[in-house]
C-alpha cells in the first residue's frame, strides 16, 4: 500500500483561477491545498470555492495573534468553513491558545462540522538564529521551538509548524502523536528564496514531519506537475 502523500502545496497567489489551475494540474500529486494570508486577504471566505472540489483537504495558514477573545472568535469563523488546518501564534500565550482550541471545538460540535487541527506557529522558518534573537527569541532557536511546542501541547493545540531542523527535538518533547507541520522544505534543486532554515522533503519526512508544506518550488517550476512528481519521487511515493 502506498503511504499517505504528506504534502500539502502553498497556493502563495492572489488569483482564485491560478489557485484552481495549480490544484487542478497537481490533484494526484500533493495531499492537499494550502492557502495563507496573500490568497485570504483578496479573495476571503468565499475564495475558498475555487479550490474546494478536488477532494483534497484544504489548511488556512493564517497565522493568528492577537488578545483571546479575538481570536476565539476568528477561529469560530475558521472552523465554520470546514477546513482540515489552521493556524495561530504560539508567542500569543497559552491563554490564546486555549481559547482558540476550545472554540474550535465548540464551533465544529456546533454546526456538525469537521473540527480543524489547531496548529501553533512556533519561530517562522525565514527567520535564522540571529534573526530570531533580534526579536526576542534568546538563546537556541531548537530550543526556542522546543519551548514553545511545549506550551502550545499544554494549551490544547494540535501541533505545530516548525522548521526541519527542529523536528526531532520536538518529537522528543511532544511524543508520537502531535503533529508536526513543515515548512522550509527544499528539494536540493530548488532555490532557497527567503527560507533560513530548511531541509529537503526526504530529510524532513526521514526526520518525522506528518506535513511537508512545499510552495514554490512547486508553483513557480516550468512545470509544476513534473517537479511535485519530482518530489513524490524523491520521497519514494511515486
Ligand atoms: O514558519 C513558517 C510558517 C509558514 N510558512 C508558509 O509555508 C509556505 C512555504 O512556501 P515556500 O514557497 O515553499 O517557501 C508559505 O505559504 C509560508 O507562508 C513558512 O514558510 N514558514
């Protein structure tokens, strides 16, 4: 039997009709849709239409961060449009955290929807050691991450999003079952673009990610198609 394919595409475009032809060409190749802040900010709600009928599971990146009761309530709004994954802060606190697992779980019970994996972003992956220093983020980044995935566990999150090179310290401290959620992917022929910290799709899926999320270098080859086969490939799921 073939194992689940782990990746999921950034669909990084403004235009509802590039999302739907990029999902149409690698319906077959990637294991769902990923749209985030550039697709949602344009488009809304109602942009979701356009790439919800090729039975792939949908996660809205949205990255949310601001006081508990707003974001309980945006993700009440989140969880009202079916969607597999979402995303909030870790470094809005654990009383964020928990108000936003908690609506979602409400929300989802509510209207009989699909519950989405609530999932904390903990340090981005464009950010490199001293980057993340710069913001706040003293000592190492692993261990930064291992902090926060800790807190993000304790407060009802699903998983987190976390770059490769973070992922077996995560593992260590979040057991088998939390799921691991990752960026910075790139195949050695792939430019690295803004990433800082980053591994190829084998690397990460060898080192125990569950999601490879993986944009341009897909979306922007000649041939999207042939570089997610490309990939399916390299991850021997081809
Ligand atoms: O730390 C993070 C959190 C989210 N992302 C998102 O993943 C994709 C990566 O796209 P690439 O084109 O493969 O770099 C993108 O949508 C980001 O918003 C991340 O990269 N890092």
């Amino acid at each position: 039997m073939t194992a689940a394919n782990p990746v999921f595409v950034a669909l990084d475009t403004t235009e509802p009709d590039s999302a739907a032809a990029l999902a149409r060409t690698l319906t077959g190749k990637v294991g769902g849709l990923k749209v985030g802040l550039e697709y949602f900010t344009a488009n809304g709600p109602a942009g979701l239409s356009a790439i919800q009928d090729f039975g792939l599971p949908l996660f809205i990146d949205l990255k949310l961060h601001d006081i508990p009761n707003t974001v309980a309530a945006a993700m009440r709004s989140v969880t009202r449009l079916g969607v597999s994954i979402t995303t909030l802060h870790a470094s809005g606190g654990a009383e964020m955290i928990r108000a936003a697992a908690d609506a979602a779980t409400e929300t989802a019970a509510k209207y009989n929807v699909i519950r989405p994996q609530v999932i904390a972003v903990t340090i981005l992956t464009s950010l490199d050691q001293a980057a993340a220093e710069a913001v706040g983020f003293s000592g190492a980044v692993n261990d930064q991450v291992r902090r926060l995935a800790r807190l993000a566990q304790e407060n009802g999150a699903d998983g987190i999003v976390c770059s490769p090179l973070e992922i077996a310290a995560v593992r260590a401290e979040c057991g088998p079952d939390f799921t691991l959620v990752v960026p910075g992917i790139r195949p050695a022929w792939s430019e690295t673009g803004d990433q800082k910290r980053f591994l190829t799709p084998a690397e990460a899926r060898d080192t125990g990610a569950d999601v490879l999320v993986i944009g341009r270098p897909i979306t922007t080859a000649a041939d999207p198609a042939a570089a997610a086969a490309r990939i399916l490939d390299e991850l021997g799921l081809s």
